[in-house]
C-alpha cells in the first residue's frame, strides 16, 4: 500500500474518531457515535498490518497479543460495576500511558522501521517528540496509578504533602527539559532512560497531594495528559490518526477539568497544588457547640414525601458508596403512583468523575430525561415540597453564598434550602469533604435521617 | 523553498484542537462518564505504532528487544481499545428516556 494511500485512510479514522465524540451531544445519537469509533478503529488497525506486509511469525505473534489483552479488556467491560468506573477510567490512563512510553521506547531503540534515522544518529525533531511522548505518557502512567488506588481506596484518599514538595516538582521540571536537551545533543541513551524514570516520579509527586474529592479534576487531567502523548508518539510516528486523536482526547480533558474547576469555584492551579480537604481539625471541633437538628425516621419521611406534590432528589458521592441508586429509583416509583412528580439534580462535581451520578442513575433505569444539571433545575427548588439529598453535602452548603470566609464561598451549590422541607439522608453530621459545617443540617425545615443511604431509602419503600 | 511536512503535521494538531474544543463543548454533561471512557477507547489508536514495532525485523529476530517493547504496547492498547468501546457501549446502552409510564 502506497504511503499516500495509507495516509488517506488514517485520515479517515480520525473524523471517525471526531463523529465519535460528536455523537455524544445526545444520548440518541451517542450509541451510533460509538459505532463510529470502532470502525475508525478497525480501519487504523486494518491498514497498518496491510501498510507492513509482513503476513509472517511476527505477524501471528501480533495477531495472538492483540487478542490476549482485546480479551481481557472485553472481560474487564462487562464485569466491572458501574460503581466503579472512575477507577476504571484511571486504570486505563495507566494503560495508555504506558503504552506511549513502551512504542517510544521501540521507536528510539529501532528508528529504522519508521524512518526516523539510525540509532545514535536519530533526526532531532524525532528525538524531541519521542522523548515528549514517553515523558508526558509516563506522567500519565504512575499519575493515574496512585489516582487508582486513592479511589479504589487501597491508597488513603487525604493529600500527601511536605515541605518543598511543589519546588522539587519544579525542578524535576526544569531536569526533564534539560535531559530532553541534552539526548538531542548527544544521542546517548542513558538520558532517555533517565528521563522516563524521572517522569515516572513526576507522577506520582504530582497527585499524591491532591485529596479525594478532587478526583474528578485529576481524573479529566490524566484524561488529558493521555491524549497529549498520543498526539507526541503521532508526531513521531507521523501518523495523521493519532495527531488527530491525541489533540481530540488532549483539549476534551482539558475541557471536562476546567468544568469540574467552575463547578468547585476553585482555579485549576489551586487543585493541582493540592492539600484541599485534608481532614481540618479545627473548624471541626469548633462546631462542637451542640446546635439542635431535628432527627426524623423512615416514616416521618414517606410521609412527608407522599403527601407532597414535587420531589427533587440530590444525590452525591454517598449514593454510589452506598450503592442505593436501585433502591432510591423504586422509591421514587412508589412515589410516581402516589401522583408525585418526581425529578433528580445533578451537581457538576457530584460523584469522583464527570457524569458519574448519571451513569449511576442510567444504571438503575432512571430516564435521563429526568435528570437536570444545576442550571436547568435550581430554580425549580422553590416551588418543590421536598428536597431529598441523598450522600451529597457540600454542593448543598447554603455557606458558598453567604460567608465570603468560607473555603467554598463562590462555589455554585443547588438552592436545596428554598424547598419546603429537606430529608437530609447521611450517616453523622460529620462536616463534609471540604471540612466544614453545613448550615442546612440546623434549618427549621430540615430533616435529618441518619443512616446508611440505601437502608434509608429501603426503609422508606416499606413505609410509602 | 518547500514547507516542512512537519509544519503540515503542526497545523493538523493545532485544527483538530479547535475541533475538539468546540465538539466536546456540545457534548452533554449527562454523557461525561463515556466520553471518558470513549476518549480513551480511541487514544489507544497509539496501537498502529506498536504493531509496525512489532513486526519490525526479520522472522528470524522477533524477539528483538525493541520488538518485545512493540509487543507489550499492543497487549496494553488493545486491552483499552476493547475494555474502552465495550464499556461505553454498555454505559450508554443504559440511558433510555421515559417511555412506558403508567
């Protein structure tokens, strides 16, 4: 196959891969979108094994491996449960990271096959996008492991921080770009090496001191990091479909982190600094002055719920810890032959991922045409009997409007406390992820049920 | 005086930033979660260069070391191109509107 041939069709996948994201504008045309994606894959794979030719051993190899891992990510798909999809979005970063550090690694040791000189005399510009690609992809590597295993719980999810720690992060900075220097220079490949070791380091310094419930923007980060070393093994490669892609995925992460950002008021320089939301000893223990809560049961609730005329439920990050979200969905068909209209708000930031309270929801057959983001339903608030929040907190902290000294002050919350009454469904009345008192939990028209949130929810089911 | 393919490559980059920028805006934020897992689904694309590192050689040094490198990036890409599409095929398999409603 000519090499213009074969450019024409990378080109084809990549506005397969550009109608693939396109699709997802709406969930109708989301499922052909998908479809999209995996032609374009197909045609990128398909043309690369004609372009080589070498229909040998090598090939069967090729063939067999393409298989092994095809089978077990297929495997991975069908059994992970929803519930734990951020982690399985950071586990596959990883994967695509290192996958751009092991293709640099076999184009620097044998740069003949893609033409990009002889070792030890590799073309400059090759040399600088190579080592580009296994820098960012290595970031992108350990970035999205400790990501992983702080939200799979195995790590604790509270910032890691010391002293001179965005310093020594600089300075690896600052070594990176003079190692990159340096291996143009001289060719020698220790330098490589070593910068893929340093970058493997950078990475994990840059999340450990990001807390818990920043994940999402640390999560659409890596998203982004991935994409940007596709882009700098395509440029290597010379390759138009994963110029095209790495700059897709590069700017849709960029994007999906600067929403997350707005959604928390917060500057994405201030996350990535990290140590927000450590545990705050002090505002703690400062709200150790017993105010009165008004503490209600499963009855109480149904009967409040039944008897009104609109429901808004509010879920959180404590929804899919609990796993409740089948449970709050026959509540709320209970509810829906009562003749109550029933409708859920989504918080950007709810949940450890972009989205994640929806695709919960979806799970338990919720139609999405019941589910409104923060700006289509805040003003419904007002006019609703009963707000329902259930594992979410400090997206609802009345504080973010009206004390400028608090660490949220800014942040957009959901208007809950215009509702008529709110349940109020949590554990304790521990302060929030960002460590400080929810004014809500003391409101006249607040009610709080302390318990498990799926217990909660099943207990009210009994009682509607 | 000819132009550089690099320079090329470089605008192509820089377009198809543009084009992300404004197609990802339009997507919907209750579709966040694949799109995630979508982009990352076809960010393994990165799998076209480990197959031309895999077969790179004769048939007798397959197991070069460059080539064993070549190797381990397929099994990795292709775990994320099979694992990403299907798990976003079944994420948006679930997102129905309300039809039957009694």
């Amino acid at each position: 196959m000519s090499a213009n041939l074969l450019a024409v069709f990378y080109l084809i996948s990549g506005v397969l891969f550009i109608l693939a994201l396109r699709g997802l504008s709406s969930p109708e045309t989301s499922r052909q979108g998908n479809l999209f994606g995996i032609i374009g894959m197909a045609i990128a794979i398909g043309v690369t094994f004609l372009s080589v030719g070498n229909f040998s051993t090598g090939f069967l190899y090729v063939l067999g491996f393409l298989l092994i891992g095809g089978s077990a990510g297929a495997f991975i798909a069908y059994k992970i449960p929803m519930t734990a999809m951020p982690e399985l979005v950071a586990g596959f970063h990883s994967l695509v990271g290192l996958a751009a550090v092991f293709v640099a690694i076999s184009a620097f040791l044998n740069p003949e096959v893609f033409n990009l000189g002889s070792p030890g005399n590799i073309k400059i510009a090759s040399l600088i996008e190579m080592s580009f690609g296994a820098a960012i992809g290595a970031i992108t590597f350990t970035g999205s492991i400790i990501a992983f295993l702080k939200l799979r719980g195995i790590m604790s999810g509270s910032p890691i921080t010391f002293l001179g720690q965005h310093f020594l992060n600089l300075a690896l900075g600052l070594i990176l770009l003079g190692l990159i220097f340096y291996l143009c220079k001289t060719q020698v490949d220790t330098w490589f090496w070593t910068i893929i070791v340093i970058s493997f380091l950078v990475g994990v310094l840059l999340i450990i001191p990001i807390g818990g419930a920043d994940m999402p923007v640390v999560i659409s980060m890596l998203n982004s990091y991935s994409g940007w070393a596709a882009a700098g093994i395509g440029f290597t490669l010379e390759n138009t479909a994963l110029i095209i892609t790495g700059a897709l995925v590069g700017s849709s992460g960029a994007i999906l982190s600067y929403i997350m950002c707005k959604g928390m008021n917060r500057s994405f320089f201030n996350v990535i600094l990290g140590g927000f939301g450590g545990t705050d000893k002090s505002s703690s223990s400062k709200s150790k002055e017993q105010k009165p809560v008004k503490n209600g049961n499963a009855d109480d609730a149904a009967f409040l719920m039944k008897n009104a005329a609109s429901v808004i439920i509010v879920p959180g990050y404590g929804m899919a810890v609990a796993q409740a979200q089948h449970a709050l969905r026959e509540m709320v068909d209970s509810l829906k032959k009562n003749g109550v209209k029933v409708t859920y708000a989504i918080h950007p930031v709810a949940g450890r991922m972009p989205g994640h309270m929806n695709v919960l929801l979806a799970e338990a057959n919720v139609p999405y045409d019941e589910v409104f983001e923060l700006e289509e339903i805040n003003n419904d608030f007002a006019n609703c009997d009963v707000a329902y929040v259930i594992g979410a907190n400090d997206v609802t902290n009345p504080v973010a409007k009206t004390d400028p000294q608090s660490p949220i002050y800014g942040m957009p919350i959901l208007d809950v406390e215009k509702s008529k009454s709110v349940l109020f469904v949590k554990r304790s009345l521990s302060p929030g992820y960002a460590g400080i008192d929810n004014d809500l939990f003391y409101r006249d028209n607040t009610l709080m049920l302390f318990a498990d949130a799926k217990k909660m929810t099943e207990d009210i089911i009994k009682n509607l | 005086m000819e132009i550089d393919p690099f320079i090329f490559r470089l605008s192509i980059f820089i377009l198809s930033i543009f084009i992300g920028y404004y197609v990802v805006w339009s997507v919907t934020p209750s579709l966040h979660t694949p799109l995630m897992s979508v982009t990352n689904a076809i960010s393994s694309v990165i799998i076209v260069g480990a197959i031309i590192a895999g077969l790179a050689g004769d048939f007798g040094n397959i197991f070069d070391t460059a080539n064993i490198f070549g190797f381990l990036a397929i099994i990795l890409a292709a775990v994320n191109i099979f694992g990403g599409f299907l798990v976003t095929q079944r994420m948006l398999a679930m997102y129905r509107k309300k039809k039957k409603d009694k």
